[in-house]
C-alpha cells in the first residue's frame, strides 16, 4: 500500500466519534443557559472528543471533562491546549468518577446513563455525581425517554436521513442512520458506517449503541436513591440524524 493509501493518522475511534456525534448541536443552547446559571466548575460526563466540553470553554467556563477512551481524552486534552482553553481532562469511566464536592453543574449528554454498563453502573455514577455536587447542586442527564416513533426506521428511501460526513487525508468516512429498534431490554440505535479509500475502494460495517430500555420515572426513582431530588424537566427536540431526548434535572440534596 503506497503512503497515499495508507489510513489516516487519526485514531479511528476519534474519527468516527467526530463523524457521528461532533457536528450535533441541538443540545449546546440548553447545556449553555445551564452553565451561564450554575457557574463554574463543570463537570462534564463522557465528554469524547470535548464538542460540548470545549464548546462551553470557548464561552469563558473552566470545564472538567471526564471520557473512559483513552484516544478521545488524549485527543480532547490535545485540542484544549491547541486552542488555549481551560479544560480538565480526566480518563476514567464515569462509574469511578472520585471529586471533592466542588461542582455547582454535572453534565451528561447524548444519553450517557443509558449507555452505561447495566443498572449497577447507573446507580454508581448517578452516586458519584451527586458525591461532586455541591449541595444543591444540579446534575442534567440526557436521556432517550421510550422509543421515539420519529427514529424508527423510514417507509422508502426517500424519507432516509443525510449521512454524516467526514473527509480526512483523502478518506472519507460516512455514517448512515438506519433506524432504532428494541432488542431484549435496550434500545439498538444502528448505523451503517463506510469508509471510502482515495482510489475508490469502499469498506462497510454495521455499528450499533445499545441504550438501556429506561424511562424517566425508572431513572428519577434511581437518582432519588442515591442522593438526588427531582427537580424538572427539559426537552431536546430530535434532528435529521439524531433521536430526540428528554433532560433530566436533578439536585443534590
């Protein structure tokens, strides 16, 4: 394979994690009023490659990014400093998140809980995050409430999302939302990922996020076990390629 063949430098991990969830915006306006309320520190659950973690930064908050991968947090870590921005990154799942109660707002976007490894690891974040809370403070936790009836999959073709692009050194990588579906107890959000080499050779694979088949009042009751208070509720609405979800707002007691 000649060096112009030869894959991207770029992590793979990394680059579909830009692919799939680094251009998404529906959320950033609600994650912004909630900083620009509470204050600083935040502290931000499975921050990946920092798009809201970075994106907070830029508007003046000191942010602590907590992200289990080890490519996303060096990538994240790396593009903080590139940019000059006051950003904490921590490589650890978020089960075994350990701070001092210091943080008046705890994020965690793009259905974080539901992904978690079963309802242990629910209880032991939802736990933790109430441990780093200041008194009164707020954890907001971006959930997939039931199956939304807009993410199934289309009728025809016609009706089928945009896929998600990107073009690094000559690769182009694109996701294809299929649709969502309920498998025993969790939600299967399946994409078609392709990658397209410089000389036109095309790989594909089917990935899919399994997300715990949990609803709000599952979710409420759980964080009301572990030191939490319900307090509200807000709604993302859904985009072309992303499902929409329900936030819940939770407070320490």
């Amino acid at each position: 394979m000649s060096p112009r063949q030869a894959p991207p430098e770029a992590s793979e991990a990394v680059i579909w994690h830009d692919v799939e969830c680094g251009a998404y915006d529906g959320d950033l306006r609600l994650w912004e009023d909630l900083a620009d309320r509470r204050g600083d520190p935040i502290l931000e659950l499975g921050a990946g490659t920092g798009r809201v973690a970075l994106h907070l930064a830029r508007r003046g908050h000191r942010v602590v990014a907590l992200e289990r991968d080890p490519e996303l947090a060096g990538e994240l870590a790396r593009r903080a400093e590139a940019a000059g921005l006051e950003v904490e990154v921590a490589c650890a799942p978020a089960e075994e998140l350990a701070f001092e109660p210091r943080f008046p707002l705890v994020l965690a976007p793009m259905q974080l809980l539901q992904l978690l490894d079963g309802p242990r690891a629910r209880r032991a974040t939802l736990a933790a995050s109430a441990a780093a809370l200041r008194p009164g403070g707020l954890l907001a936790a971006a959930i997939v409430d039931g199956l939304p009836a807009e993410a199934l999959p289309p009728d025809d073709e016609a009706g089928a999302p945009l896929p998600d692009l990107r073009e690094v050194d000559g690769w182009v990588y694109a996701s294809i939302p299929l649709g969502v579906a309920i498998a025993g107890e969790a939600i299967e959000s399946r994409r078609r990922r392709e990658v397209v080499a410089p000389d036109g050779r095309i790989a594909e694979r089917l990935h899919v996020d399994r997300l715990a088949l949990a609803d709000a009042v599952q979710l409420e009751a759980e964080a009301e076990a572990t030191g939490f208070r319900v307090a509200s509720r807000a709604e993302i609405e859904p985009t072309e390629s992303h499902v929409g979800s329900t936030v819940l707002m939770l407070e320490a007691r």
